[in-house]
C-alpha cells in the first residue's frame, strides 16, 4: 500500500481546518442534555470496592483540581459532544498535568514523560491536548494567579505542543521514535536562560523522584517478620491480604494472583521472564492509589531476590473500559490490561521493564483484567502547592512538547502540523477553552460538594 506524500499529508490536515476551524476548538457551551457529572461518577463506582468509594469522593471534593483530576469520564462525555478535528493518535485519555513526570527509563536515565494510561485509546488528537490546557487553568487558579499569567500558562503548553509538533512534521519517523526527554535534553531546551529558582526547583524534584525507588519501597511500605518481609497494615489505605480477607479467601485471593504470574511473564521478553524468575513471591497488599482510580482493585506484590535487601515490587492495578470507549468505540484489545500496555508502549519513550498484563480472579469473584509495572522505579510528579508562574510555565512547556512527541508516535505529525499551523489561532482558542471549562469544572466540584453536605453522597475526608 502507498504511502501519502507529505505534501499529500500536509494538504489533508489543511483540509481538516475546514471541517473543524481551529477557532471552534476554543468554544465550551454545556449543552442542554449534558449527562449529570454525579451520575457518571455514581456508575464508575458501581463495580468499585464499596469501602473505597467514599475515599474518592473524599479527595475529588478537596479542590476543584483533584475534583478535575477524578472526572476523566465526564470530561471525555462532554468532549464527545464537540465537533472532531479527525486527526487521530493514540490518546492518554487523561492527559492532565499531574499525569506527567519524571521515572527512571530502563538504562537508569530519568526521563519526562506521559506516565499514565488508564484511559488510552485511539482518538482525536485535541481530547488530549484540552485536557492538558484544562488542567494548567485550574492549577493555576489553585495558586490564585491572575487571569492573564493563567492565559500565559496554558499558551505556553499550548504553543509548545504547536511548534513541536510542526518540528516533528520534519523529522525522519525513526528520529521521532527514538526522541525522549532527558535531563540532559530538559536543561539544553529549558535550562539556558531560565531563572535559577526554576532550575532549582526542578532537580529538587529530580532528586526526589529519583530517591523513590525499590529500597525506599522497602524501607515504607515493608516489616520484617521472623526474617520475613511483610507489607505494613495501614487500613484502609494499605492492606496485606492476610488481614483484609479471612483466612481462606486470602489464601485464595493470593493464590489466584500466583497463579496468574504465570501468564503475566508471558507478556514480557525472554530476557524479562528470566530476570523475574530470580524473585520468589513473597506477599501481596491491597493498596489506595491517586484519585481517579481510588476504588478499583490495585495490589503491590512483593518478590525477594538474592535476600531480604534484593526487593521487587510490583504494582497490580485493575484496567476497566477506557472512559473514552462510550464516544470513541471500543479498544482492538478484549484485554483492558493489554489495552493499557500496548497504549503505553506506543506513547512513551521508554516504558517499565515489568510492563505486562494478567487477569485472574479478584477479591469479589470475578474475573477482572489486570496490568502490571514496577511500583516506585524513580516515579515523580508536579508538585502544584510548589509551582511559582515561571515554574508552571516551564513545566506547561515540557508537558506540552511531551504530549505533541507521544502523538507524533502514532498519528501523521505532517498533517497535525498543518492543522496547527504557524500562528498562535490554536494556542488562543485552547486559551479560550481552558478557562470555559475550567468554570464548568468549579460547576462540577460545588455539585459534589453540595451532595455530600445534604447526606446524598458519602464521602471519607483527609485520607
């Protein structure tokens, strides 16, 4: 089959303008039969731990932010009721500024990148990216900053996802492919010229993140018990297994879990599946993680090595249906696990070793599909309390760029380019749409909140 010339490819994404101005991007009107937020978050928690439910609505309801990172579902209804550029990639799907960090790549490096793919699937190329710009607004809101640094904020991730993606429309496909954001590649792009505070800020986070690792895992989250490691009990954020069910149905619980390792190592390499079968299985806990995905089954498993010191941990988290499969259709995979997997294989540019999927019968009965990563490799977010203007500029900018390298993966960056264009209309519209939608957003917590103060909602605070 022929590939489109770039010319070709350039011409159709020019094409697409008229079906969908850029301009058009920058408009947010509920519309009269939009879907009650509530009622979507009621229907996620209807195959959800009951117990941990409340701790969700506890932490949406902290702020208008974590309500925001919480409601990827609703976000995606209200996108699908807006007209589609036709450009598509693979989609994060809940591509919000806290779903960006820093992780230790394979080869030891910390890189910056998307770290999150609950939600992944084939989409339009401007879900992602208004979620982003959605998600400077209200961060920047959260730090009380005026209307127009917030406007400089979501222009510059904006911009930077506009004239990167342009870079990447004249990049050999393999160049793009082996592109990743590094320290070394931060500090040549962001470093020269910006203010020592942002600088400092930033390795602090650095630092950080690269001191979260499998032996602070160990140190945390882990007891020795007659020579034994154990994971800590702290109910009801994290639970052995031994503790949260009786004695039988834990036995089990982790013995449905072993079982299923054995399938999961078939989704790794060769070399991965000898590397693993160095680590004995040890024990298994139930841990709360995040804010959107409180609720669905997540287990930390603990394999030992050579001794006591030679720790791994794996992180077990259920995959559902991708909120965006309602509007989008479904995944190519029947496996959500796999769907996540194979999402995040293709965006990122450098994924966790231990990367694979599994499904086994969880602590209710049901067979449920399951991925799995390393627990703590190096893993660091933005700290929004933290973040002066500058500094959230900088970080929108790395975000940005991120974003448009991830799509460049796999959707036609020629064609996107062109959409785009060399002008700032794009960057003004998601300007636009930004502070729209985050006003919506602030519609959206206070019907949270005012449902859990009149008793309709049961919601667990501070945890």
């Amino acid at each position: 089959m022929r590939q489109a010339t770039p010319s070709e490819r350039a011409a159709f994404g020019k094409q697409a303008r008229a079906t969908v101005p850029r301009s058009r991007h920058g408009e947010w009107e509920p519309p009269s039969y939009r879907t009650d937020p509530l009622e979507i978050l009621e229907l996620q928690a209807v195959t959800r731990i009951p117990e941990l439910v409340p701790i969700r609505y506890g932490r949406m309801a902290a702020s208008p932010f974590a309500f925001f990172r919480g409601a990827a579902a609703v976000m995606a209804s209200d996108l699908a009721t807006e007209d589609q550029s036709g450009l598509e990639v693979q989609l994060c799907g809940d591509a919000h500024l806290s779903n960006f960090g820093t992780f230790a790549s394979p080869e030891r490096d910390m890189i910056f990148d998307v770290n999150d793919f609950d939600e992944t699937i084939p989409g339009p190329f401007e879900w992602d990216l208004k979620r982003l710009a959605a998600s400077l607004e209200i961060a920047a809101r959260s730090r009380e900053f005026d209307e127009l640094t917030r406007r400089s904020v979501v222009a510059q991730g904006t911009c930077s996802y506009r004239t990167a993606m342009r870079d990447f429309a004249t990049m050999r496909d393999l160049e793009i492919w082996y592109t990743r954001l590094d320290a070394a590649a931060i500090a040549a792009r962001w470093g020269e010229g910006a203010p020592r505070k942002v600088v400092q800020a930033f390795q602090r986070r650095v630092a950080k993140a690269q001191s979260k690792d499998h032996l602070a895992a160990l140190a945390k989250l882990t007891v020795e018990v007659d020579g034994s490691l154990r994971f800590v009990d702290n109910p009801p954020l994290m639970m052995p297994a031994e503790t949260l069910f009786t004695d039988v149905y834990s036995k089990q619980t982790v013995g449905n879990l072993y079982d299923a390792l054995s399938q999961y190592r078939n989704t790794l390499s060769g070399d991965r599946q000898r590397l693993l079968e160095k680590y004995d299985f040890v024990d298994l806990a139930r841990k709360v993680v995040g804010v959107g995905s409180v609720g669905t089954r997540c287990w930390v498993a603990l394999f030992v090595g050579r001794d006591n010191g030679d720790p791994l941990f794996l992180q077990v988290k259920e995959a559902e249906a991708s909120v965006a499969e309602p509007f989008l259709g479904r995944s190519e995979y029947d496996h959500h696990g796999r769907r996540v997997v194979e999402g995040q294989r293709l965006m990122q540019g450098a994924s966790d070793i231990f990367l694979g999927w599994d499904k086994f019968q969880a602590d209710d009965g049901v067979t449920r599909d399951f991925y799995l990563r390393q627990l703590w490799d190096g893993k660091g977010s933005a700290v929004i309390e933290e973040m002066a203007p500058e500094l959230l500029g900088v970080y929108a900018q790395m975000c940005g760029w991120t974003l448009a390298r991830a799509h460049a993966r796999s959707g036609d960056a020629v064609a996107m380019g062109s959409y785009l264009g060399a002008g700032d209309r794009f960057e003004r519209a998601m300007c636009d749409f930004a502070a729209s939608y985050a006003d919506q957003n602030e519609r959206d917590h206070k019907a949270l909140t005012r449902a859990i103060a009149s008793g309709k909602i049961h919601a667990v605070a501070d945890l």
